[in-house]
C-alpha cells in the first residue's frame, strides 16, 4: 500500500521536482496522484506534465471566492481519494475549516527554521532578507504540519544551513534550497506517509 499524495503548487515547481526525483528511493511508501496549482502560469505544471502525474489548475484569481477556491480543491482531492496533502512553494492561505478537514494530513516547507521567520508575509526571498537583516549565522529549512496558524503547526523536520559572508537574498535562497528543502520534503513525505499508512 502506498499513500496518495496531492502536492499544491503555485510557481516553479522546485520542490515538486525535489519529490519526484526522490520517488521510489527516498519516498517509498507514497506516490503522487496529482499537482494542483493555484496560478495558471506555474511551471510545476509543466513538470507534472513531464512526470506523467495529473496536472490541474484551480486559479484563485478567476473564482475568487476563497470558500469556492476551495472547494474545488476538495473535489479534487476528494474524488482522487487523496491521504495527504504537500504544499510545496503553494502561496495562497488556506482556511481554518480546510486545515481541520485535513489535520495532520497536510505538511509545508519553509524556508528557514521555525520559530525564525515565519508566519503571515514571510514568504520566499522575504524570509531570506529578513534573516540576512537579522544578521543570523544559521538559517535553514522546515517541514512542519499545517493548522490555522501560518508556519504553527508541529515541526517534523528541520535542517540547518550556514550564511556565508557576501550572502545576497537569493544566494541564500538557493542554497537553502539544496542543503536543506530538498533534501528534508522528501524524507518528511515518507515519515508522513509511512505514519498514514500505519494509522498514526
């Protein structure tokens, strides 16, 4: 048995291709059953489309209505019989009543180690400029579950990374990305994964 993830996206799609690469020798007790991209133009479409994964958009712009948005993301994942949800570089918030439908069944990356940086608006380079503002010599990664509380609910992983003199915002992003994002969203998708199986 091998539980049915759907991951949500809203641009590029890296850490997606981190999952997808990892599948069948870090993920072994999970496969993706579907991409859902919030934004029409998100190259993670692309890449689902590459990997023969069911690649689908539910563009929040044009419904919206966030319940409506929502909604049809539950069709979605509803009608797929999807187990857990990765929300992987997937920019819009989503409600309280949609994070208690899937308590413990939804886990996020983000790009630094909670509780450092995080919550409402820090979000891609903001999380970086802020930790360089900051002057921290370590920042890092986090896979945690999501609640009603941006960036709040219970750490499953984290791996630190080192900020380098001379570090720009986007430097630090990417190396935030290969020294911790890519390699933690796939192993906490198998923990995830392997704890759904079990009935955790």
């Amino acid at each position: 048995m091998k539980a049915k993830v759907a991951v949500l996206v809203s641009g590029g799609g890296t850490n997606l291709q981190a999952i997808l690469d990892k599948t069948g020798s870090v993920i072994t007790s999970a496969v993706v059953e579907v991409v859902i991209a919030d934004n029409p133009d998100a190259y993670a479409l692309e890449r689902a489309k590459k990997a023969g994964i069911a690649a689908v958009v539910v563009d929040k712009r044009a419904i919206g209505d966030r319940q409506k948005f929502e909604e049809r993301i539950i069709e979605e994942l509803e009608s797929r019989k999807i187990d857990f949800i990765v929300l992987a570089g997937f920019l819009s918030i989503l409600s309280a009543s949609f994070t208690r439908r899937y308590d413990k069944r939804i886990i996020n990356v983000h790009p630094s180690l909670i509780p450092s940086f995080c919550g409402k608006g820090f979000y891609g380079l903001k999380v970086h400029e802020a930790a360089l503002d900051y002057g921290v010599k370590v920042t890092g990664a986090t896979v945690h579950y999501v609640n009603e509380i941006p960036d709040g609910g219970e750490i499953i992983l984290q791996q630190p990374v080192f900020v380098e003199d001379g570090d720009t915002p986007e430097v630090l992003q990417r190396r935030v990305m290969e020294q911790a994002e890519w390699i933690i969203l796939p192993r906490a998708v198998e923990i995830v994964a392997k704890r759904f199986i079990k009935g955790e």
